[in-house]
C-alpha cells in the first residue's frame, strides 16, 4: 500500500516532489522520484510484497509505473500470462506492468484486487482505479500538464482542478474513457436460501484467505459484532498469533464484545480506551485526513483514528468488515422498503457509492497511520454474491437484520455475537453523541442559517445540521471551497 502522484505531458519534479512529502504517511518505508520525456512519477511506500525488490516508481524500457493497491492474483497472473517473461521482482506491480506490455487496457479487468495505478508508455499514458474505489485516485490540470495523486491534500498542493477519478474505470490517453465494471455484471443466482448459506460460507472463506496474502503481518479490527467477528473467526483458520484490536469509551459495548469474541478466537488482543477529551483533540487531524465533513463520516472516523494508531504500532496489515451492511441489508432503514425492486436499487447504491462514504473512511484513516486495510466482503465474488441474492431473502420482518449472514456463521461463533444487534461503529465504540453535542453548543443557530444559504447558493451544497457545519469549519482551516465541494464525489471528462 502506498501513496502516487506524478504529472503526464511535462516533467515537474519539484511539484511532484512537494505532492510525495503530503503523502509520506501512506508510505514510510521508502519514496521514489523518476523524471520521463512525457512526465514525472512519485511513489512513497508502504511495503507489504518483496520487501527487498518492490521499490517505485518501476519501469522496463519506456514503460513506467507508479501503483497504490493489493493484486491478490498476482501471482496466478504470472503463471498463467507471463511464463515467457522473466521477472525481476516477486512484487505484484511488476506483473501489472508487464500485463500492460502485453495486453495493453485490457490489463485492468484481469486484476483481482484493490488498486489506483498510472503508467506512462513512451508518449502515452494510461490510469485504472478498481472496480469499487477501495483505493482513491484524483486528476486535475495545472500550466499544461496533467497531475494526480492518492490524496486531495497532495493535489492541492498544484492545482485547485481537482476531479475524483471514477470507481471501475480507466482511461487512455490515446483511447479515451472506459468503464470496464458493473455491479449488476458479477451477479450470481442461487436457488433458494438454504443454498445460499453455503455460498455465502466459501464466498467469504475464500475471500479471507486471499488477503492474508502478504510478507509482513496481517491482524484483525475486532468490534465484536457480527461482520468482524466473521473475518476474525475466518482469518484465525489460517494464521497462527493472530492479532485483534478495539476500541472505545470506557464501559462501551464493543469493549466487552470484542474481549468475548478474541477469547473464543484465542487471538492477541489489544485495546485502546478513549476519552472524550482525547476525541476533541484528535478531530481536526481526523478531518485532515478523511477530506470530508459528512457527520456520519467523521463520528465513524474517529474510533477508526484511534484503532488505526494502535494497529500500526504493532502491524501494516488489517482486515474489517466494511461492505456487509451494504450487500446484506445491515442498515435499519433499508426494512422500511416494501418493494423488493427498491430495496435491491438501494443497496445497490449504497455499495456503489462506497468510495466516497465508508471505503474513503477506512483507507484514509488507515493510511494516516501506515496502515493496509483490506475489505474481505468487498470482494468482487463477495458482492456478486451477497448483491445477486433475492432482496427479500434479507428482510424478513420477524427476523434480525443480516438474517442470511448470521444464518451461515451460527454454529462457528458464540450466540449473542450472532444474535448482537447491528450497531454503528461509532455507536458501538461509544462516541457517537459526544461530538455531535459539542456541536450543538458551538455552532448558533444564527450562523447555521447564514452558511446553510451561503453554501448553497454557491455550491448547491445543503447543510444536513450543526454538526455538519462545525465538522466544515474545521476541514475549511486546511483547505479551500474552490475543490472542497468539486471534488466530492464528481469526476469529468479528460
């Protein structure tokens, strides 16, 4: 896992520098620099493959890259595709660099994994984001030359034509867009619900087992409900001293959950105990780093700042549960559908639109700390699956939410973590409410009401409440309107 940025059509190394040292906490092991006839190239990094070999950018003949991701087929890819090639490194990101020698565009839809890459081939160039957007990627023109990087803050740093680069795409310079992934394409279709516990079971097995993959360390975030007690209990079949980590106020749920279930495991389990005046404090870094104000966002974030901190000092790789809420109708307010046809669109939607809710959440507060986090039921299988299912599997109205999900695990782990009822991460840890309180005594009603008119006359951006704004306030102190609302969420056309 790492941090780009470069530019394309002029070299600026200096630019390009100053965008690497923003992004120095996605990776401390190491940066690179590489000055091309067409462009400029950066890497820092986090290293997780070939230690010794997998150093950025990377380059054979005019063919250069600069990749941010987990190929977690890489290596079946080489076998299957490259036997002829003989490879420098074990790292993935010479497999997709060869792979882009070989098959051009077509390189991106063989990838099994999360990635953000850019290569630059001679006069030519080439970018793909992963079909979902677990890993972030951002464009934007300055004096000519195209820049991108990891991070809003790094691209800030050149230009304020900042675009997000859409989930599930790539473009050519010479080509154009492509949009290479659909939810709706990888659906799979199971006969009834007694068949479906069984895929469920190895879908999820599988998709575990591949992102244990790696040379360092991979450990557990362990709330104790139900989606991370699944990957924990999953993840602990094939690694031997598995660590798990929690956090929270004291006396919060997830504590206790999470001591039950790492009992059960026989995991190392770590805590973290949180206090309200630590949260004050840690907020603004918080939002520095998750580049949004969404209150539900930012109360996530910050139990995820504090679990971030713990794991790092300890490991470079996690696994969470994000996306099982998504594809297995977690939330609360998807029971209200009464059209199955619209609870289908919904959750669609909702997992479509991850990138820029809990999957924006979850890679930058990890990567704050130089920390791998990796998405086990965001597997493409996992969400053809838990999304191809029949809509009223999920919401029988007598039965607890993620009934097919508790279903297939209930003799695997302890009953109330089965039968624990779905709580926000930020609820679970205990600090859902404290901020926003905080909020509420410091915003007056008479400022809400101006920024609220404010805000939308100028970006047609409406304030959800107080919250909103004092979460705003704080991301305004490090950056500017003129890409804050641009770049949220919204691509355009190179």
């Amino acid at each position: 896992m790492c941090g780009i940025a470069g530019v394309f059509l002029k070299q600026a190394s200096e630019n390009v520098e100053r965008m690497i040292s923003t992004l120095t906490h996605r990776g401390p092991d190491g940066q690179g620099l590489k000055n091309l006839p067409n462009g400029t190239l950066g890497h820092t990094r986090l290293a997780i493959l070939d230690l010794a070999g997998g150093d950025q950018p990377m380059g054979f003949g005019n063919t250069w890259i600069t990749f941010n991701g987990e190929i977690y087929n890489y290596r079946e890819l080489a076998c299957e595709y490259l036997t002829e090639t003989s490879l420098k490194t074990h790292s993935d990101t010479e497999v997709i660099l060869h792979l882009y020698r070989k098959f051009g565009t077509r390189c991106a839809e063989l990838l099994d994994g999360m990635f953000a890459f850019v290569i630059i081939d001679g006069d030519e160039f080439f970018m793909a984001r992963d079909p979902l957007g677990i890993k972030p990627l951002y464009y934007g023109m300055h004096n000519a030359g195209l820049y991108f990087a990891s991070e809003i803050k790094a691209l800030s740093q050149v230009t304020d034509d900042i675009n997000e680069f859409p989930a599930g795409h790539w473009f050519h310079s010479r080509i154009g867009w492509h949009s290479y992934f659909r939810i709706e394409s990888v659906r799979e279709h199971i006969p009834d619900e007694v068949h479906a516990l069984k895929f469920i079971r190895a879908v999820l097995k599988e998709a575990v087992c591949k992102r244990l993959l790696a040379d360092v360390p991979v450990a557990i975030s362990l709330s104790g409900g139900l989606d991370s007690s699944i990957v924990a209990m999953l993840a602990s079949q094939n690694t031997a001293h598995l660590n798990s980590f929690v956090v929270g106020v004291e006396g919060s749920e997830d504590l206790s959950a999470a001591r039950k279930m790492a009992g059960v495991l026989g995991t190392r389990h770590h805590e973290r105990i949180f206090t309200e005046r630590e949260m004050l404090d840690a907020l603004p870094k918080v939002i520095y780093h998750l580049e949004s104000f969404d209150p539900a966002l930012v109360r996530s974030a910050i139990p995820n700042f504090f679990l971030a901190d713990l794991a790092s000092k300890h490991v470079k790789v996690i696994l969470t549960g994000e996306g099982a809420d998504e594809i297995y109708a977690g939330y609360d307010y998807l029971r209200s559908f009464e059209s199955h046809d619209e609870l289908q669109q919904e959750m669609t939607g909702i997992t479509t639109a991850l990138h820029n809710t809990n999957l924006q959440r979850a890679d930058r507060i990890a990567m704050a700390f130089g920390l791998e986090a990796r998405v086990p039921f965001l597997d493409i299988k996992s969400v053809g699956l838990g999304l191809g299912l029949p809509a009223e599997w999920k919401t029988h109205s007598d039965k607890p939410a993620k009934y097919l999900l508790r279903q297939a695990f209930s003799a695997d782990l302890p009953e109330e973590i089965v039968n624990r009822p779905k709580q926000k991460f930020s609820k679970g840890a205990g600090s859902s409410d404290i901020i926003a309180e905080v909020a509420e005594s410091e915003v007056s009603d008479a400022d809400f009401q101006s920024e609220s008119v404010r805000l939308l006359n100028d970006w047609e951006y409406r304030l959800l409440n107080k919250e909103a704004l004092y979460y705003y306030r704080i991301l305004h102190e490090h950056f500017k309107d003129e890409w804050i609302f641009p770049a949220m969420g919204q691509s355009r056309s190179l």
